[in-house]
C-alpha cells in the first residue's frame, strides 16, 4: 500500500487521507531539534519505558532512569526549598508581629509622659530586637529646646521630609546608612540600618519621627512592608499627645 490512499464517493469529492506514522528516525531527530519537549509535556515520562542503560558511539554509557530520577529528585528539592522558604517568612512575619504588639502594649500601658519617654528609649530596643530607638522633634527655629529631657532629640527644620524624601511618606526603611548623631545621637557610631516612621504635628507640637536602629547592614530592608512601624508610630505619637506636657 502507497503512503497515501484516496478514497473517493460517489461524487468523487469527498477524500481521505492516510499517512503512516512517523518513523523512529523521525521521532529521534524531532526530539534532537526539540530538547525542551519533555520539560513541556512531563506527563509523558510516566508512560514511558526507557531501557536502563544504553550504549552510546563513543562507548559512553547512559542511564535513563537515573536521568530521570534525578530530574524528580531536583524538582523534589525545589519544592521543599520554596516550602522552607515560606515557613521561614512566615514565622519571621508573625514574630516581629507579635514583637510589635508587645512594644504598643508597652507604649499604652505608661502611666506619664516620663515613662513613656523611657519605654520609647530603653524598653522598646528590647522588645523589637534593635539596637536603639530614638524619639525626634524638628524644632521650629532649630535652637530652642522642645522638651526638658534629652532623652528625646532636637532635629533641624526639614529633617524628616530630607530622610522621607516626599511629604506623603510614612515611614522608609534604610537598609545601609549612616548618622552623624542627629538621629540616634550617642548611639549613632553603632547604626548601619535604620526604619524611620512620621510623627504627625500638632497645634502645640511640630513633625517628628521614630526611628529603629540595627547595627547589622540589611537588618531593614526596603523591600519589607512598613505596615507594622506605621502602626507602632501611629500608637506612639497618640501616647506623646495624650500625655504632653501641657506647658510644651
């Protein structure tokens, strides 16, 4: 029988086709001039039946099977990874969560400005897992003290809308930087990353910032979300307004 047969109606127009299969020499050149094919269609490894070795010209021998064991332990290997990965972050993410809700405990149970100033200053590094947190002010002339505390620091007119860039900015995190003292003063030698969130003014009260600090570059990132240090400064500039010193 030829490769091709017409069968023809009775009103000789209609036709069909039949064309042998391709040959093994044709299958084996389609898949030298494809070899992605099977990482396409990876179904079809299931219903193969490769030998278990093979002879190559050179003399070479190639173990199918084994090929294709390591392709599904590799792909194994892959998915564990991502799987690792994800748990990882997440549990990173729910730590620094409830971290931070420790800090906003810790901010609304202050029972005066003063111990606010020192949950700020000295509880809430332990309770986020920084190195240093500082409480900042621009100053409306840049020379008249704010408060009577040094515990809370005096910063140029301009200083936060410079470090946010935009006056819509919220908050920013540094993942290398440096300060000369302006930000986190006596601790400023020790910060090489740094999150910087607004505080909003008030009539008596001009912008200011809450700034975490890390000793370790990358400890903030900017492709982090600043969901949670918005949050923190949000609850600590509603503590600073509630309990201010009503002659500041």
């Amino acid at each position: 029988m030829s490769s091709e047969q017409e069968t023809n109606s009775g009103n000789g127009q209609g036709a069909t086709v039949e064309t042998d299969p391709p040959s093994a020499d044709e299958v084996a050149e389609y898949l030298k001039t494809n070899p992605d094919y099977f990482h396409e269609r990876p179904e079809l490894l299931s219903v193969l039946s490769p030998p278990s070795r093979w002879t190559e010209a050179d003399g070479s021998v190639v173990d199918m099977q084994a090929f294709m064991l390591d392709r599904l332990k590799s792909e194994s290997d892959n998915l564990r990874q991502a799987a690792n990965e994800l748990v990882t972050t997440t549990r990173s993410n729910m730590l620094v969560q409830t971290r931070t809700h420790a800090a906003v405990l810790g901010l609304l149970a202050s029972d005066g400005f003063e111990r606010l100033v020192h949950v700020i200053r000295f509880d809430l590094p332990l309770l986020l897992d920084v190195d240093a947190v500082s409480l900042c002010f621009e100053s409306a002339d840049g020379s008249e003290p704010l408060f009577a505390t040094g515990d809370i620091r005096q910063v140029p007119p301009g200083t936060l809308d410079h470090l946010l860039e935009t006056p819509d900015t919220e908050a920013m995190l540094f993942a290398d930087t440096g300060d000369d003292g302006t930000v986190f003063g006596e601790a400023a030698g020790l910060i090489a990353s740094a999150a910087i969130a607004r505080i909003r003014p008030t009539r008596t009260l001009p912008q200011g910032l809450l700034a975490l600090g890390g000793r370790h570059a990358g400890t903030f990132s900017p492709g982090q979300g600043t969901e949670l240090l918005t949050f923190l400064a949000r609850v600590t500039e509603h503590c600073v307004h509630r309990w201010l010193p009503r002659n500041t």
